[in-house]
C-alpha cells in the first residue's frame, strides 16, 4: 500500500524546463525521503520512497498477506499520512510543489 504522487511532474515540456526543474525534483526527492524517515521511525515500520518514471516520488509500505497485523497496518497507515501530510506541507511551503508542476 502506498500513497499518490506529493506532485505531478508534467510530460509534455520541453527538455529546457526538465533540464531547469531538475535541481528542485531532486531537493523534493529529498524532502519526501526524509519526511518518509521520520515516520517510519515515529511509528515503527519501514516506510520506503519510490521514485516515478518522471522522478514523482511516491510513499510505500509493503507487508505481506500471511503476516498480516492489523495494529501494524494501522501504525503503516497513520505512518504513511503523517508522512505524506509532512512532505506536502513543506513542500507547499517551499514552493516546490508549484514550480515543479509548472504552475
């Protein structure tokens, strides 16, 4: 289970505004990553961040079926928003967000 992208990175720019947003997707990467951190830590499961095909990260926690514990899911739940709620904040506050999706 995993969250939607914090952003969507537009695909059908030219390759001067990829070339341009680069340095701001990777500072969001970053964000994501260690907002992802703090909650595995805070909640005690293992958070992972995946990157898109066009760089979107994105928040997963996987589990498997035959361990399934329903007080861990919930912790992976409450994980997973505080997470993706922290990185979008921030990013908001960053004005990341806006500059990446060309806005």
């Amino acid at each position: 289970m995993g969250t939607c992208p914090l952003f969507k990175v537009p695909e059908d720019r030219g390759v001067e505004f990829y070339e341009k947003i680069e340095p701001k997707l990777r500072e969001a990467q970053e964000i994501v990553r260690k907002w992802a951190k703090k909650a595995s830590e805070s909640y005690h499961v293992e958070l992972e961040v995946v990157i898109g095909d066009w760089g979107d990260p994105f928040i997963n926690y996987k589990f498997k079926p035959e361990d399934f514990n329903p007080e861990e899911i919930r912790r992976a739940f409450k994980a997973l928003k505080y997470a993706y709620d922290g990185a979008s904040k921030e990013l908001e506050k960053k004005r990341i967000k806006k500059e990446i999706e060309g806005e």
